[in-house]
C-alpha cells in the first residue's frame, strides 16, 4: 500500500481498510496484494523481515475497491471514514472469490486505464451482477 501511497484506516480480524489518492493506486495495491498471498514463496519479504518458511502458504484475497464520496472524522486520534462509498466497498469483498476483484463499472472508469490481466485474474463484471 505504501507504493501506492496508500494508508490503512482499520482492520477488523482478517480484513482491511485502506484509502488511496487515486483508484488506479487502489487497484495497482489490490492486485499486487493478490498475487504476494497466493504465492508468498515467490516473492521476497520487505528487508529486515524474515519470514519461517512453514509461514509461506498461499492465501486467498477478496478485495473490492469503489471511488467516490464519504465522510472523514477524526476520533479517537485516528482518522476514520464512514458512508455509503464505504458501506459498499465493504460489500463488494463478499461477491469476490479470492482471485477476482470487484470495482462498480462508473469507478472503473475513474481509474485511468483497463484492468490488470494475468493468468486466472479477471474482475468481476460489476456490483450487483455477482462475480464473473
């Protein structure tokens, strides 16, 4: 995330948040995030971190990504983001498989650029229409 500029506002258990200037960064992370879990031996960790190999077993990752409107607070001394942009990319995740990502058609065109492509990569047709 931080390649891309990127910052995390939250987890929760085994999820995520994070915000991005722009949705091509978002999606550039996403993807990047994919293929590091689904093949962590393949990839060299961040310097100064090691990493036993029993700990390199592939992951899936569900991610979805929208643009748009929400509301930014600062509670607590952490800034945290509320709203339907949010509630929707929350819901996104749940239509992906772990090998797609989801992206509403009008933010992927916002993004500058078609989807990245690679074996078994392809992103699900739109919010609302279920995975492809």
């Amino acid at each position: 995330m931080a390649a891309e500029d990127g910052g995390i506002v939250e987890t929760m258990g085994d999820a995520i948040m994070a915000v991005f200037p722009r949705p091509v960064a978002a999606l550039r992370a996403m993807v990047r995030a994919q293929r590091w879990l689904a093949r962590p031996a393949d990839f060299a960790p961040p310097p100064g971190v090691t990493v036993p190999p029993s700990s390199l077993q592939p992951l899936a990752l569900k991610a979805g990504l929208h643009c748009g409107p929400c509301l930014a607070i600062n509670q607590n001394d952490r800034l945290d983001y509320f709203g339907t942009t949010v509630n929707l990319t929350a819901r996104l995740c749940g239509l992906c498989t772990g090998r797609t990502w989801c992206c509403p058609r009008r933010c992927a065109r916002r993004g500058g650029g078609g989807p990245p492509r690679g074996p078994g990569r392809r992103p699900c047709r739109h919010a609302g229409n279920g995975p492809a």
